[in-house]
C-alpha cells in the first residue's frame, strides 16, 4: 500500500533521514519506533509532501509514485497526517470541530460520516455542544481521530498519540485506533514512545535510529521489549 524508496530529507542543510526505505501493507497498524532525534516525525512529515525530497528517493501509494505531490492530493489518494499538536479549533464546539473538519465535503457524504464517527467514537456524543478545552485529554484525541475519518482515508499517518495523556486516557485511545483499523479499515502508522503500550495494538515495529531503518519485525510474532533495546542506547 505504501512503499518508501531510498528516501533522504532535512532542514535547511542539515540531513535527518538517510536513504529510508519501508513498506506498509493494508491494513497494518504499525509503530515507528526510536529515541528522540531518530528521525520518526521527520519521516511522517516526508510522506506527506511537508519537507522536500533529497536524492532520487521515492514514496508510492498503491503503486502511484506521490514524491513532491501537494497534501490536497494526497488526501484525495486515501492518506492523511495527524500532527502532534493544534488539531482542533478550541473556540467551537465538538459538532462545530466535525463540521469544519469535513467543509469541502458534500452536506450529505459529511452528514454522513459525522454519524458514523459518532457510532465508532461513541464517547463523543453526549459532548457535541462542549468545546475540546472542556474534554479530557483522550477526549481531545478521540476529536481529532473522528475529524480525520471524515475524509474516509485508506492510511492515516499519526505523530504521537499518548503525549500527556493519562493511563486511563491512553487505553480508551488504543480501544479506539483498533476500532479505526478493525471497522473502519483504515490502515495507521503511529509514531510513539510508549512503545510497551503501542505494541498492545501494532502488529508491525519499524525502528529508527539516526535516521536510519534499523529493525523491521513481526509485532505479534515477537513480542519483545528487549528486541528494541538497541533503538534507545
């Protein structure tokens, strides 16, 4: 579904990633794992068109070659970005937050799909007149999970899911990224440093270190704390 060749970028002059090559099939949930500074959030931003690519590297989607491609039409290609960070518009409300989300898209597709997201996200409902300052941290994260529904993506690519979320907050999200993979059939690459957690719901690790692919394994088949050890020395 995703296939990534030979790809290196940067910051200005200086380089982060250095020849990455990966391959994500449909329906994986995947956890890019590693330290700071290994080069996880530069890669999400690569894939998305948000950072210039060196070399001759390459990013295909379904075997169509996306390099250098504007966001727009990656989202008309099935992929979306979720940032870290500013997701969410704080002075409206939930419903409001779900109806800007979806405002390119048809009245009755969003309609739509604003149903469909409550009947997955379910928490949601009893707040659609609250705003997201209001809501729990999962809360928060559930919005913003439901807003990128929307767009009915095949891959949504998210930059650390569990930031300053609480025990509590962080199983009611992985209940709900297993949700969007199962019933939704949306494919993720989640990049995270609660890895123990992470790999409750990833059935794939790809480890970075020095913005180099490092390990690539079988989650389900080895699950191993210890096998990741050397991302993090």
């Amino acid at each position: 579904m995703l296939k990534v060749e030979n790809l290196s970028t940067g910051y200005g002059k200086k380089q982060v990633l250095f020849d990455v090559s990966l391959q994500v099939s449909k329906g994986d949930i995947v956890l890019l794992a590693g330290s700071n500074g290994s080069g996880k959030s530069t890669l999400l931003k690569a894939i998305y068109g948000m950072l210039p690519q060196w070399d001759n590297g390459r990013i295909l989607v379904d075997g169509e070659n996306i390099t250098g491609k504007p966001t727009a039409a990656l989202l008309k290609k099935g992929l979306l970005y979720i940032p870290q960070k500013n997701n969410l518009f704080e002075e409206l409300t939930v419903k409001e937050n779900l109806e800007m989300a979806g405002l390119t898209l048809d009245k009755k597709v969003l309609r739509k799909g604003i149903d469909e997201a409550l009947s997955v996200f379910k928490t949601l409902e009893p707040n659609l007149k609250q705003t997201p300052m209001t809501l729990s941290g999962g809360e928060r994260q559930l919005l913003t999970l439901a807003m990128a529904t929307l767009h009915q993506p095949k891959m949504i690519l998210i930059d650390e899911p569990f930031t300053g979320l609480s025990p509590q907050n962080i199983l009611l999200i992985t209940e709900n990224l297993k949700k969007v993979n199962k019933i939704l059939g949306i494919t993720l690459v989640i990049v995270e440093h609660r890895v123990k957690e992470c790999l409750e719901i990833a059935n794939r690790v790809i480890g970075m270190k020095l913005g180099k692919v490092i390990i690539d394994f079988d989650a389900i088949k080895e699950y191993d704390l210890g096998k990741m050890s050397c991302l993090f020395i």
